[in-house]
C-alpha cells in the first residue's frame, strides 16, 4: 500500500534516496557515497525498480541502515523509539545529533557518548540512546 507521494531519506550532506509517485510511474533517485549508490544498483538489479518491494537488509553500515529506513517509511512502519527533539536535555544533545552518530558507526552507547556528548552528566538519557541504537543497529 502506498502511502506517501514523496519520500526523502538522507544522512545529513552524505547520502539520500527519494521516492516520487508522478502518477502510474515511481521515480527513485539517489546520490550518495559509492558504498550507497552500489547498494541501491544493486537492489535494482536483484528485486526491481518497485522499491515497496525491496526486502529489508539487515547488516549496520550506514547504506543499509538508511535503505532500512527508507522501506519501513515507504510502508508506513517506521516506529522510531525516541520521540523528542532532544535526547539529553542535561547536555542539550539533539535526538537527530545521536541519531546521525548512530549512522555514521557510534554503534554503542559509550561511542555515541563520546562523540555527542550525550549521557555525560545524570545519565537519565542512556537508556533512550541504547533505544536509538538498538533500533538502528539492531
Ligand atoms: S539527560 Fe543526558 S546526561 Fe542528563
């Protein structure tokens, strides 16, 4: 079922793909790194330019984590576990910050600790950035 006329999914100044509904016909474009283009070629070689039938990959690289987002949001499945704008209000951490540490390899709470600077003070947020993880990472 389709729900959207237009999605857009990027890592900010890195990678996106975006899906246009013009009528009868989709239209997916992408830009990105080789690692991204290569993976959206070779999804179009294997399963087809209908993108609502992509399968989800599995893996943590960055590619499939935005592929995987892409899919559910074109499916209307996509259920991000953090609602808010910021994640860690002690240190003023944005929700969007932790979640481009995640894409881009923070792939444990320390390591998005580090790079954020999110959990760094009473620790409240830890919980909330493990969510964020887990349901990037898996
Ligand atoms: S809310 Fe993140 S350290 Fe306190």
């Amino acid at each position: 079922m389709q729900s959207a006329k237009k999605l857009s999914v990027e890592i900010e100044g890195r990678d996106q793909i975006t899906w246009e509904s013009l009528g009868e016909q989709n239209k997916v474009t992408f830009v990105g790194c080789f690692e991204f283009t290569q993976l959206v070629k070779n999804y179009r070689t294997h399963f087809g330019n209908d993108v609502f039938k992509w399968p989800l990959p599995n893996g943590s690289t960055h590619s499939e984590m935005i592929i995987r987002e892409f899919i559910l949001k074109l499916k209307g499945r996509w259920e991000y576990p953090y609602k808010d704008e910021e994640i860690c209000h002690c240190r003023h951490v944005k929700t969007k910050t932790v979640d481009n540490a995640v894409l881009n390899g923070a792939h444990t709470h320390e390591l998005a600790s580090r790079w954020t600077g999110c959990s760094t003070a009473c620790g409240t947020c830890k919980p909330d950035v493990e969510k964020v993880i887990k349901y990037r990472v898996g």
